[in-house]
C-alpha cells in the first residue's frame, strides 16, 4: 500500500514498523506464525564478535507496564550469524534486514560491522553505542560525545551500507550525543533503547534479577521515547527510527509525528508475537481516523 511507505537512509521500505533488536531472534522463528515479509523489515538480534552466553539466570523481572530484561547480548557470534542464520533467514525473507551490531572496543565494532556489510540480505548496520567500553574504565561508548563519535568513524571507515546509531536514554543530555554521531557521519539514528531498572523479591529480599539491574522497556517508557525522538529530531538532519513501549498503530502515528522516520516494536513482541502484523493491518484505519493521506508527510509534523 503506498501511502504506508517510507523511506529510510535510501531503501525504501512498505512500511515504517520495524521489530527491535533482541525481540525477533534472526527472524525466521516469527515465519512460522505468519509471512514477515509484510514488515517494513525487522532488526535482528544483537550481534558480537565473539560468541556471548549473557548474563546468569534469572534474566526477566516483570514490572508494572513493562518489563526489566538483563539477557547480555546472548548471541553466537557474527561468523555464525553470517554463516548459520543468515542463510535459514534467506529461507523465508526476501527484503532486507537491519543487522544489530554490538562491541566492547573500537575494534570489535569496526570488525563486526565490516564483516556485515559484505552480507547481500543487510540494508542498514544497527550500531548500538550502549555496552560497555572495557579498554576505557567501563564508560559506556552512549554516554559520551566524543566516545560515540569514534564508534561512529571507525564503523563508517570501514563500511558502505547506512549506519544507524543506537542510542542509550539514560544520559543527561541525548542531543548532543545525537549531533555528534551526526557529525561523525551516521546516516541515522535508533532511539531509544532500554532506562536502567531494578526489582526486589520481598521474600529473599534480593534482587529478582541475577544480574541487579537491566534495561526497562514496555508501555511505560513511551513518553519519554516520544520526548527525545522531538528533542533529536529538531536538532540533526539524519532520520530517526523512534522506539520504546510502542504497543499500537498510534503509538506508531505518535512517533512519526514526533519525528522518526520509522518505529521499532520491542518488548510487545514478547507479550503478542503478532503485534507487529496486528499493527500494521491497523495503520489505514487509524490513518483515515485522523485524516492522514500518506505516512512519509507526516514526519515530525507535531504542531
């Protein structure tokens, strides 16, 4: 339907929903439910260089509108990534896909993503600025300008396809992150990922959560996600994918008027592993309620 499209750092996609990272796994597992070729494409689960087991059990807190998750970037490893789930995803996808790329040094990024960007089926590199930089006293490369900005130059040195940075909310001040990377050459940027979090078993009197702390995501954040995609988007010029606690084809609508390009579906995919196609078929209604024409004219379009 073309008045959903839009179109995203040069590909043009049939519609703005996107599944988040961490959400989806590699994909093919929601082909089993129903054709995911009907999304606008979908980020895949985050990606290392080395293959990574997570963090200890238990991993998952639920929480009031939301949830708290402290999984560790579980994930095999980009050579099998490329190797395995790449070649199971070609089964049953044909767009392309949004590759989520996440490091503990410069290096790592620039090697992960290099290795990526040869791959036919990636559109667009997720970079996601939000671990740990273990070579620089444990500040994450998210919470830095000027960290963020060398991530930044050393995956566009080495790569040809869009860059898209994925920022952390849990900073004082996300446009001045944004405008770095901006400056550094993103092509766009994801935002925004999890806020810290923290529940107690009243029972044990400890932490639900082996490892303490985790990201919060879910229905709760959606404020402050629609708050900082209209902080960022007035102040750079690269298209923003907007996410955090999206549930519906409003909080799409909302997001899009706040001034993302397009909106990545997170934590709702594991409440209703068809929220994504729920929403989509819901998008034309919701439009023809609020007199909307075409998705792309709406874009940052808060009066």
């Amino acid at each position: 339907m073309e008045r959903l499209k839009v179109n995203l750092c040069g590909i043009e996609m049939d519609n703005p929903v996107i599944p988040a990272s961490g959400t989806f796994g590699y994909g093919y597992e929601f082909a089993e439910l129903y054709d995911i070729n009907m999304l606008g494409t979908f980020s895949f689960k985050g990606t290392t260089k080395e293959p990574r087991f997570g963090n200890p059990t238990p991993r998952i807190a639920e929480c009031t509108a939301g949830m708290i998750n402290a999984v560790g970037l579980q994930n095999p490893g980009v050579e099998k990534v490329i190797g395995e789930e790449l070649p199971k995803l070609a089964k049953c996808f044909n767009k392309k896909v949004m590759a989520n790329v996440s490091g503990f040094s410069v290096e790592d990024y620039a090697y992960t993503c290099e290795k990526l960007d040869k791959c036919d089926q990636v559109g667009w590199l997720e970079v996601n600025i939000s671990c740990p930089n273990v070579h620089g006293g444990g500040m994450s490369f998210g919470t830095s300008p000027e960290a963020a900005a060398t991530i930044v130059k050393a995956v566009k040195a080495v790569t040809t396809k869009p860059v898209i940075v994925k920022l952390s909310p849990n900073v004082t001040d996300i446009v001045s992150i944004a405008k770095a990377c901006e400056e550094a050459g993103a092509d766009g940027l994801s935002l925004i990922n999890t806020l810290m979090g923290m529940r107690i078993d009243l029972k044990t009197r400890k932490p639900v959560i082996a490892n303490k702390m985790g990201g919060f995501s879910g229905p709760a954040i959606f404020p402050v996600a629609v708050k900082m995609v209209y902080q960022v988007a007035r102040a750079v010029k690269i298209p923003i994918v907007g996410m955090g606690g999206v549930s519906c084809a409003e909080d799409v609508i909302e997001l899009m008027l706040a001034g993302a390009t397009a909106v990545q579906v997170g934590a709702a995919n594991l409440v209703d592993p068809y929220i994504c196609r729920d929403i989509i078929n819901d998008l034309p209604r919701v439009m023809d309620k609020y007199g909307i024409n075409s998705l792309s004219e709406i874009i940052g379009g808060v009066k």
